[in-house]
C-alpha cells in the first residue's frame, strides 16, 4: 500500500509507505491545486504526522554492551566493584604514559651532560681556574692596572682565532722583545735613571697590552658565531675517527659479513681530520640546535624563521641517529656519542614537534 502526503503548514512532510515486492517505496510531493497530495492509484491512508526536524529516539535499540550494563546495574555492589576497577585501570594507563614520556626525555635539548654545558661558553669542562686568578678578579681597576680577563685566556688551551697557548706567549715574547728601549752605547752619557723609568713604562705597557690581547683571543669574549666555529673544532676532536679509532673499538662484524666468500676491502686511508662521520655530523647538530633552541624559548617565541630552522636540525639529526642506531647500535662508538651528548630515545624515536 500507498503512503499519503498532507500539506502542512509552512513545510510539506511525507511518510514511508509500506513495503512492496520486497522494497521500500517513497512518495514524493505533487503539486495540486486543492492542497492535499493523493496517490492516484492506491486509496489513500492516513499516517500520523511527525515533525522532520524532531531527532530520532533510539531507546529502543540498545546495544549488547548497554544491556551488560543495564543487568550490571541490578546488583549495586558489583557495578560499584566495576566502576572501581576501571578508574584504577584508567589512572595506572595515565601514569605509565608519564613514565614512558619521562623515560624518553626532551627531544630537543636531551639530558645535560658537562659536555653539552661547556657548549655555552666553548671552553672545555675540564679548563678550570685558580685561586689566584679567581681572587685576581675581585680587585678593582685603574688606569696602570686594568682588570684581569673574565676568561683568563692565560689558562685556557683553547683560544679564539686558531690561537693555541705556546703560539700566543710565543707572540707576545717576541712583540716585548721587538718594543724594548734601545740601549745607548755611550754609557757615559746615558742617565741612570730616565733608563730606569724607560724600562719601568715599557714593562707596564707590556702588561697592559698583554692582556688586552688575551682579553681578544678569549673565547668568553667571543660572538655567538666564534663560539660555534670553536664548538665544531672541539667535536671534530672529540668524536672524529681520526682519533677515537685509537681507544674505541669499532662494532663487532655480523655473521654474513663473517661468512662471506668476498674478499675483504682495505679502508680508504683518511686524509686529515674526519669531518662526515655521522657521530661528528651528530655533534655539530646538536650545538647548533642548542643555540636555536635557547634563542627560541626565551623572548622570540614568535621568531618562525628561526622556529622553522630548529625544525629542520631536529629533523636531520633524528635521520642521523636512526642511521646510527642501526648500524653502530651497542658499539663503544654509540655509547660514547650517547654519554656525551645526553641524546635520549625521544631525539630518535617517535615525532618530534616544536611548539
């Protein structure tokens, strides 16, 4: 049989007819001039209306989980029991994802290690400085005596501009000696003393010149980019294979590589310092990522240039040390790379985002 369509007010409505020949047939309006739609075929039947914009009640319809539930329900006890257990289940979920999130640690800055904190300053950990020139810092200064260096150049090995210690004491020895007064060879006339204050000024314009140029070549005294060019000197030292190959020992070969028939290659004999080892690419990566990352957290949040360049260094070094991970995996090479660095498996594994 046939539906029928009344006119509303405002809106048409229609209902579903009843199945015919297996389907569903649905009768849609017809315009007529006297209001109301009839089939023309099938005597009409009248339908009780409903409004279309009125939801859908599905009370009826209940799921097999809401049925457990319902005859759950019945028992007090047993559906407080439940509801217990659930909430400990939902609370020991939450506080393993914490301990799992804790356990990865910072994918961008790692675990701070005294290595990555001389970074800062791109003075190793292990310069230190003395007494007498940690007092020597306190006292004040004047124009004869002007104050000591922040740094003090004199006890560091690693010096700004290439400069290594022999090669500046070598240089001011040789720039005193150039600027001594000459000596006159007619001793007779010379006066005593106008020589001896000649030599006193010359020693005190000595000092002072001595430690303006220590002052120059000290790497606290440096720009940010001095600072990274020493940083990646001071890893190619660290972490190339130029110089780790003599007290670090190289992953154990597999069992194909044991096995095979191949003849073995010789190793390319290196000329100079190794720079593209991926322990030293890894390295540069994370001074530099360092630097973006302190620049980025404080006062330029908004800085998306620079955002978008961390973005980039994670992103490298996270390929670098999948690459590592796989190949040098429990080798010395990995160990040391991880205890220097302070790298965590969030610098590796998973996805690493900057907000």
């Amino acid at each position: 049989m046939d539906g029928i369509l009344v006119k509303r007010p405002f809106y048409y409505c229609y209902t579903i007819s009843t199945l015919m020949a297996g389907k569903a047939l649905f009768q849609w309006p017809i315009k007529s001039s006297y209001g109301f739609l009839y089939s023309e075929s099938v005597k009409p039947q009248i339908h009780r209306w409903r409004n279309p914009y009125r939801s859908f009640s599905a009370s009826f319809c209940r799921s097999k989980s809401q049925q457990r539930r319902r005859g759950v329900s019945e028992d007090s006890y047993a559906y407080r029991h439940a509801r217990q257990r659930s909430a400990a289940n939902v609370a020991r979920k939450v506080e393993l994802r914490e301990q799992r999130a804790a356990a990865l640690g910072d994918p961008i800055r790692g675990v701070t290690t005294p290595f990555i904190e001389s970074l800062d300053s791109a003075i190793p950990s292990e310069v230190t400085t003395t007494d007498e020139a940690l007092a020597n810092s306190t006292t004040t200064s004047s124009p004869e005596k002007p104050p000591p260096s922040p740094a003090f150049a004199a006890d560091e090995d690693h010096l700004n501009y290439y400069f290594t210690k022999p090669e500046l004491e070598e240089s001011l020895e040789y720039s005193r000696t150039l600027s001594e007064p000459l000596v006159s060879s007619d001793r007779e006339r010379v006066d005593p003393a106008k020589e001896a204050a000649e030599a006193k000024a010359h020693e005190a314009g000595h000092k002072i010149a001595f430690e303006a140029v220590s002052r120059i070549v000290s790497l606290a005294n440096a720009n940010n980019k001095e600072r990274t060019r020493a940083n990646v000197q001071r890893i190619i030292d660290t972490f190339g294979r130029h110089n780790t190959d003599t007290f670090l020992k190289p992953k154990a070969p597999s069992l194909q590589s044991t096995y095979s028939t191949a003849a073995e290659q010789k190793p390319t004999p290196r000329a100079g310092p190794d720079t593209g080892s991926s322990e030293v690419q890894i390295g540069i990566l994370t001074a530099k990522i360092r630097v973006l990352a302190d620049r980025y957290e404080g006062a330029n949040r908004n800085d998306k240039v620079n955002k978008r360049n961390l973005r980039l260094l994670l992103h490298r070094r996270q390929k670098l040390l999948k690459y590592m991970h796989r190949k040098e995996r429990g080798s010395e090479r990995w160990t040391n790379m991880i205890e220097k660095l302070g790298l965590t498996e969030a610098t590796w594994k998973g996805q690493i985002a900057v907000e």
